[in-house]
C-alpha cells in the first residue's frame, strides 16, 4: 500500500467573510486505509474542512490535495470525477423526505451508474442490511426515527463503495446501542474495503476506539494536537486534557468572544 497520504490539507485558511478566519494555516494529512477523527468544540472548523476537501467552498490560500490533486473548484468536470470517489454522511442526513428508504439509498446508485435495475436493488438491500435496517426500505422518511433516518443516510453514503467516506457527526442523534454499532461499522468497513476514513464528532469515546489517529481542532480555526488516541489520551496539555476529559473548567472557553458584560449590560447612556 502506498504510504502517500490520501488528502492533504497544504497551509489552508480559509473564512466565509473578511472578518472572521474559520481555518488558520492549517496543515494535516489522512493517511490511506486508515480512520482519523477531528475532534473539536463547536464552531472551530469541522464541518469547513469536510467542505474543502469536497471542492464546496475554495481555500483563500493553500491548497487541499485529493489522492496526488489539488482540488480546482473552477473545474466543474474534476470535481464530478473526485466526488465519484467520495461518500458522505451530511450532519443533518440530508435525505429526500419525499422518497422512500430505499430510493434515497438508490439515489446515487441511479444518478453516476448505468446499473440495471435489478443490481441495484440488491446493492442497496445489502448496504440496509449493513445498517441494520433491511426491513425498512419500503418505508417513508416520515415514518422513520432520527437515530433510523442517520443509518440510512450512512447506507447511502456507502452505496457506491467510495474511496474516501466523510462523516460529520455520525453518532449524533443515537441511542447507545445504535451508537456502539454504527462505531463498529465504520471501523469494519474501513478494514474490510481499504476505504480512507475521515470522522468529524464530538463524541470523544467512539472516536478514541476506533480511530488509528486522532487531531484534535480549536477555536480559530488552529490545530491543538495529533496523534494516535494513547497519546492524545495520555497528553498532559491543558487544552488537550479539558477536551478529551469534558472537564469544565479550563483553557476552552464556552463563551462565543463577545463585547465585556458591562458594555451590554451596564447602565444605559441617556440620548
């Protein structure tokens, strides 16, 4: 197996306006095969790094690297070939509410193949199967729960048996027992289809048991640490150990920056 990594994310930064920088110069790289979690408060860039790497947003400056190309979101026709080789399991599931189960799962399946019919269906049975949820393909949308409506986002997101599966926030919304088996999941397919593995989430337990490498994010965009889960576990760093910890108080602010109390809340000027 090459030891070349899969994405590479070059000296990035990149903000949605002038006045606030989402990702700061960041660099990181995900390996092949292999499961990297980015941990992180709300706010710190996640979710815009799995944008990048889509080609949804361009970076202000630095380049983000797919499998040995620097993504070009001018060039429409690449990003079509890239994305072929990409599954992804949106925050929200994104799914087609006025489609069945099974429909949402062939969605893809209908869109980039030339797959007949009858394929098709045994594809997407078999990747509801994986999920556990086989029996509710002929379901609508509606009638499924959240945690249900997550999974088949996730049996989508698998259809195509894609090179590079990003997920962000895979456990929200789950059960504990839907939770430890979706964790499985991702580790199985990782190991079973050599498929590179890029997991957004708070959830500091599943990520740490199964994930080969853990980078952990921080507001403004900066990165706070990497490494495998020993040694994030084990770090002594205050911000790392408030983070992987859940404790409180700490280095991590819970306050969004905002203007001193007294300037909202003091005694008011009289016009």
């Amino acid at each position: 197996m090459s030891t070349t990594p899969f994405i590479e994310i070059d000296h990035v930064t990149f903000g949605y306006d002038s006045r606030r920088t989402i990702l700061n110069d960041i660099s990181l790289s995900f390996a092949r095969g292999k499961v990297t979690a980015v941990l992180g408060g709300s706010g710190c860039g996640k979710t815009t790094l799995l944008r990048l790497i889509g080609g949804v947003h361009a970076a202000d400056s630095g380049r983000v690297v797919f499998d040995g190309e620097v993504i070009d979101t001018r060039n429409k026709q690449q990003l079509f070939r890239l994305r072929r080789r990409l599954g992804m399991l949106f925050q929200f599931g994104a799914l087609f509410t006025d489609l069945s189960v099974f429909d949402n799962v062939a969605f893809p399946l209908r869109e980039m193949t030339d797959l007949p019919e009858p394929l098709i269906r045994d594809i997407v049975l078999m990747k509801l199967h994986a999920v556990g949820l086989r029996g509710a393909a002929g379901l609508r949308i509606s009638e499924v729960s959240g945690g249900m409506a997550r999974r088949i986002a996730l049996a989508r997101a698998i259809a195509l048996d894609p090179e590079l599966i990003m997920y962000d926030e895979p456990f929200a919304g789950l059960d504990l027992v839907s939770m430890g088996v979706t964790a499985k999941l991702i580790r199985t397919l990782t190991d079973v289809t050599g498929a590179t593995t890029l997991l957004i989430s708070h959830d500091v337990p599943q990520c740490m048991a199964i994930s080969d490498w853990v980078v952990l994010m921080a507001t403004g965009g900066r990165v706070v640490a990497e490494g495998t889960p020993e040694q994030l576990m084990s770090s002594q760093d205050p911000e790392v150990r408030q983070f992987v910890r859940g404790e409180p108080d700490g280095p991590i602010r819970f306050h969004y920056p905002a203007p001193e109390v007294s300037e909202d809340f003091g005694p008011r000027r009289r016009a």
